[in-house]
C-alpha cells in the first residue's frame, strides 16, 4: 500500500533538523490558482462506518449554529478541495516537494494529527476514509521519533537529521486512533485500540512533566533543563485529556486538565483579563507563575501574542466546551469571543491576524484568516447573543482556502459547526 502523509511547504527545514520544530503556518496559497493533485485513490472500504457523517450531534452545552442551511454540503466541499489539494501519496523514504515550488517539501506530526482526525470524521461521505486513515498512520509510524520510537518525528524531511516529538501531534494522533476504533472497529489490519494504548502510554511517559503535570513541548525535553519549562498553550486540549483518561483510567489525564485550568486562570487573570486571548507559549517567571514567552522564544515573534501558534486554543477549549458542558471552558470562551466581536464590530474584514493580549493588532496590514475566523466562530457558538457575529464569521470562512495549516484548522471548525464533532 502506497504511504500517505501530507504535504506541508516551508521556506527553511534546515533548523527543524537540529532543533525539533512544531508546525508553523506554511507559506499561504494564493486562492484560485490551481495546483497539482497527487491524491492516492484507493478502491473503497467494505467496512460501513459506524458514524457516517453528517452526525448533526446535538451539543449538551447551550448554543447557536450557524444560520445558513447547508453547512453540511460546505463541508463536504471544503473536504474535497482539503484531500484533493494536500493529501500526497509517497514511496517510503521520499519526500515529495509540491510541483513547480522551489522549497522544500516537509510532513509535520501535528498535520499527520490534524489529517488523521478528519479522515476519520468524514469516513461515510468519503468511501476512502479508511484506506486514508491507514496509509496515514502507517507513515506516521514508519518516520519515529529519534527519542521515544513510539512517537512520531516532529518533521520529516528529504535528507533530514535526527528529530524528535511534538506533543500536539502524538496527542492528536492518539485521538484519531480512538475515533478510527468507534468508526470502524479494531478487528481489520490495523488495531485501532492497541495501537492506541501504546501511543498514548508513550506521551504519558515522554511528554508530560512529572511536576506539574502539562505537556512537554515534545519528547526532546528535559523538564528539569533552563529555559524549557514552558507549555505550548494549543498543547491544552482538554476534549483530548477527557477520551485520554476516560480510555487508560488514568488519574493522570485528569490532573493535566486541572492543571491547564489553573494555568490559563493564571495568565488570563494577569495578562488578558479584558480579552481573554492567550499566547503562543507559556514559560514560568521568577515568581513560579506562568507568563508570555518573550518574541522569538521558539517559533516567531509572536510566540508571546495571539499570534499563529496560538490559534487553535479556541478551536480545542470550543470543542470540549460544547460536548462537555464545562462553565471553565465556557466562560473562557465566552469573554474572547464578546471581545473578538466587539473590536471587528461584526464584522471578520475587521479582524487581524494576530494580537497583543491586550487586544491591540500585531500588524494593522494582516487581515482575516481562517486560522482565526474558524476557531473564533467555534468560539462564538457558547453565546447565544452573538449570531449575528457567528454567522459572519461562517461566510468568511467556508470557502476561503489559504494552505495546509489554515485550511485543516478551518476544516475541523466546520466540522464543529455543524455538529458533525464526536467524541470517541
């Protein structure tokens, strides 16, 4: 069976080979110019999904939806144009640059996640679903960690050197595998449930501080090293910790949410008590207390803002907020979102690319991106007040197409807006 990982495009690889780099936002693509598809199709699967989309999953926390009536035919679309675009079928070992680009091509851990996440929530309108899900995962498992074996190299590139984990990766890996096993049960090639356990195991063990207990920015940490006891706050995906620990009954899983609570109180209490945003990365302060990392800490100059990075926070905390009825999460919510629609006065043109956590705009020139408009709409979905601004945000986001990162993103929260989002 062919591979199958994704193609993410980057102007430079060569530091991810020294230092083990999360997933950036790749260069944008321009929307309308057609690049090449190099999708492996693959004949259908006999297996009948046990959860077709559309599953229109009744959220037991109190919400609005957006207004429009076919949310479900602009995810199917937007599904279609996400596969056919980035899905690249690969020989072992390769690395396939995308045609006519003069970069260098590279597959992230943290998109091999995001990937595996939608394939197995869109398993019934694509009869692929599976076979897509298996190539995935086998690729993923064939480029390892140099670190813990278990886990999947942060980025693999043509000719690149060691390289270790990305938490958000594993941890997103780790959730579609128990999708995959309530979608299409463990009893076929690939054991879903066992492969599952293993990996998860293996993130407990090699990326999650024994002290407090958060995620480790990958398996490349030493928690007791200078410098490195920071959290990447996307990292904080309570739905994530709640299958976690309801799958291995460990207590574990339950102290991380805990602890992502009194951490995001904390900066949020200190920092951004007016908007709520949060920052690309936490680091502890002289006082113990967790604070912004400073510009350029790991990724960008916005590693302390709303930046890139710091994007999907609302996308994973809206996730848990919806299905699990948490007033934390909600309540979290429900300030950055008032603010967000209150600053852009409704209005998503309005809407930067990156903030202070004091709500003023990084660069007045960086307009709307679904990075943003996604997980923001998800956001707005726990206030009943602001249909207005949630459907807004829909128009902007459904059929603007800007690359792997941002179109993954903006695919998952349409996938949430339609109720289409389920737990394993």
């Amino acid at each position: 069976m062919a591979k199958i990982a994704l193609l993410v495009t980057f102007a430079a690889v060569a530091a991810a080979c020294t230092i083990p780099a999360p997933l950036s936002a790749p260069t944008t693509t321009t929307p309308g110019i057609p690049q090449p598809s190099t999708t492996v199709f693959v004949p259908p699967s006999l297996i009948i999904p046990a959860r077709p989309f559309p599953q229109h999953i009744d959220y037991p926390t109190s919400h609005i939806t957006p207004s429009a009536a076919d949310v479900d035919a602009d995810t199917r679309r937007y599904y279609d144009y996400w596969k056919e675009h980035y899905l690249i079928g690969l020989d072992p070992g390769e690395v396939h640059p995308r045609g006519g680009e003069l970069r260098s091509g590279a597959t992230v851990s943290e998109g091999q996640g995001y990937a595996m996440v939608i394939a197995a929530l869109m398993g019934g309108h694509d009869l692929e679903a599976k076979q897509l899900f298996d190539g995935l995962w086998e690729y993923a498992r064939t480029h390892p960690s140099d670190i813990d074996g278990h886990l999947m190299a942060s980025m693999t590139v043509l000719g690149g050197g060691a390289s270790g984990s990305v938490f958000g990766g594993d941890a997103n890996i780790a959730y579609a595998l128990l999708l995959a096993d309530r979608q299409w049960g463990s009893d076929g090639a690939v054991d879903y449930k066992a492969r599952a356990r293993v990996l998860i195991r293996a993130i407990e063990k090699s990326t999650i501080a024994p002290a407090t207990p958060l995620p480790l920015l990958g398996d490349w940490v030493d928690p007791a090293e200078e410098g490195f006891d920071s959290v990447r706050i996307s990292d904080l995906m309570p739905g994530q910790f709640a299958a976690f620990g309801a799958f291995t009954s460990d207590v574990l899983w339950d102290k991380a949410a805990e602890a992502s609570k009194v951490a995001i109180a904390a900066l949020e209490t200190r920092w951004s008590r007016l908007t709520g945003l949060m920052p690309g990365f936490a680091v502890t302060d002289q006082t113990g207390s967790p604070a912004p990392a400073p510009a350029g800490y790991l990724m960008s100059a916005a590693d302390g803002a709303f930046g890139g990075t710091a994007a999907r926070y609302p996308l994973w905390v809206g996730t848990h907020a919806l299905v699990a009825d948490d007033p934390f999460w909600r309540n979290r919510l429900l300030k950055l979102s008032h603010w967000a629609a209150a600053i852009t006065g409704d209005d998503p043109k309005m809407l930067r690319s990156g903030y202070a956590l004091d709500g003023n705009p990084l660069d007045d020139a960086a307009g709307f991106s679904v990075l943003f408009g996604g997980p923001l709409a998800v956001a707005a979905m726990v206030n009943p007040d602001q249909q207005p601004w949630l459907d807004a945000l829909y128009e902007a986001t459904r059929t603007r197409h800007e690359g792997y990162y941002e179109d993954s993103v903006a695919l998952i929260s349409l996938l949430i807006l339609g109720g289409n989002w389920w737990t394993p």
